[in-house]
C-alpha cells in the first residue's frame, strides 16, 4: 500500500488528526506511504483544522497547523490504494461517489484494528476535549496495526 486517503465529514477533525498520527507511525516504521486527508462536505474547505484537534494532536508532538480542507473527489479514487472512512455516513458518501472502475480499498479505519473493538471514530465536533483525545487513542490502534500488517507483508 503505497497511498492512503483518509476522510471524514468536515475534514477539519478527525481526517487530519488521521493523517498525522499515521504519518507518525509509517515514519517511525521507515516505511513509505504517502497520505493525505479530505471531507466529505465543503462547508469547511480551505480553513486549519479544528483549534481542539490542534491542540490535543500538539500534545502527541504533532503538527497539523499547516493541513487545510479540501472536498473529497471522483479522482482520489484513482489516486489513492486505500481510502479510509472514519464513521458510517462518510463511508456510504463514498461509496456513493465512488467511480465504477475504482479498485481501491474503501473502508472504516477501524477495521483496521478490529481488536480495538468500535467501529467508528465518532465525531468530536459538537463535544468537550476528551472526544477529541479519544479520536486519537483510536486512531493510534489502527495506525499500529496497518503498521504491522504492512510489515509482515513485506516479509
Ligand atoms: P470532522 O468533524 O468531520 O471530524 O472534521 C466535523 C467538523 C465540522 C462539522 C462536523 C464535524 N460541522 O458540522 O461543521
């Protein structure tokens, strides 16, 4: 897996949050994979993500300052080996726009980690600053486990 997209619904929490804490663990790994991160909606495109998220994923060492939304696209399909969903409404959204020749994997990130035992990285807008550590608790189970399996892969 050379490419991941991660996507979310307004791109300014959790897909963000995503593509850091999975850059993280890929680079510590000395593996190569290029990600990157986009909503499902626009109402966000354009702007940093969430102060919150900043903040908490700064906390981990982790800079995502610079990330700006963007729309997830037909193209990313083709671009991309994997696309990673966080919650369910974004996976039908893109399976909805999903082009019909696409042959990525398009998926819940936490069936990456199914140990881990939720389905969906619930979304942390609306609620206080533990919904955000928890975002990345889980994001850290699956980017460990992609880890391992890309690694044992490449055996
Ligand atoms: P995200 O969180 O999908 O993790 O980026 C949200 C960001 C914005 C909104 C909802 C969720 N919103 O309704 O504006």
């Amino acid at each position: 897996m050379k490419s991941i997209l991660f996507v979310c619904l307004g791109n300014i929490c959790r897909s963000p949050t995503a593509k850091a804490v999975f850059d993280w663990k890929i680079r510590e790994a000395g593996l190569g994979v290029n990600t990157d991160s986009a909503g499902t909606t626009a109402y966000h495109a354009g702007s940093p993500p969430d102060p919150r998220a900043q903040r908490i994923a700064r906390q981990w060492g982790l800079d995502i300052a610079g990330d700006r939304a963007r729309l997830v696209t037909p193209e990313d399909f083709a671009r991309f080996d994997a696309i990673f969903a966080m919650d369910r409404a974004n996976l039908g959204e893109l399976e909805r726009m999903r082009p019909a020749q696409a042959v990525g994997r398009v998926e819940l990130v936490m069936s990456l980690a199914p140990d881990y035992g939720v389905e969906e990285v619930p979304d942390p807008y609306y609620g206080g600053v533990d919904g955000f550590q928890r975002v990345i608790d889980m994001l850290e189970a699956a980017a460990d486990q992609l880890v391992e399996d890309l690694r044992r892969e490449r055996r």
